[in-house]
C-alpha cells in the first residue's frame, strides 16, 4: 500500500498522466479529431478517383468523338436530338406511374 501512495505522490507520473489524458481528450488534434479526418480524407481519396475515372471516360469519349464521324453523329443525335433534313425525330417520354 505504502508503495502505491509512493508511486500516486510521484510528480513525474503525474505530469506524464496529466500530459497523456489532455493529448487524448482535450487537444486541438484528439482522438476523435484525428478520426473524423481520417474518415474525411478516405472519403477525399474516394471521390478522387471516381473523378479521375470520370474525367478518363470523358477524354477517351471525347478522342473517339473527334476521329470517328459516325460516333459524333451518334452522339449528336442521341444527346441532342439533331437529325437529317429528311427525317423525322420522334421522342419516346415514358409515362409517370400512378401510384394511388
């Protein structure tokens, strides 16, 4: 017991305790803190590479768009509904569902 309360009256034990539980809990950059930006820059590095994907679809779409002609008509027709002189463009809009 006596050694016990020697070691509770210790000052460097003290300190070195008082020190940990405020770098735990009270810092600026605790454990929570460094948790959530942990999570947040996975999230980041996430969202990354999806636009990095994104933007390699959109070059190789754009590449083949610029040297293939049949491609660009097909995108032309397709996203904004041109057409030739001698044909007619019909668009096909799907009916709402009733839902009662």
């Amino acid at each position: 017991m006596a050694r016990f309360v020697h070691l509770i009256r210790n000052k460097y034990l003290i300190s070195a305790v008082a020190f940990v539980v405020w770098m735990l809990f009270f810092d600026r950059n605790d454990l929570m803190s460094q948790y959530e930006y942990r999570t947040q820059l996975n999230k980041l590095e996430e969202e990354k590479e999806f636009y990095t994907q994104q933007i390699e679809k959109v070059k190789q779409d754009l590449d083949e768009l610029t040297t293939n002609r049949e491609q660009l008509e097909k995108f032309a027709r397709e996203k904004y509904h041109m057409k030739k002189d001698n044909e007619d463009v019909y668009i096909i809009v799907p009916a709402k569902s009733k839902e009662r």
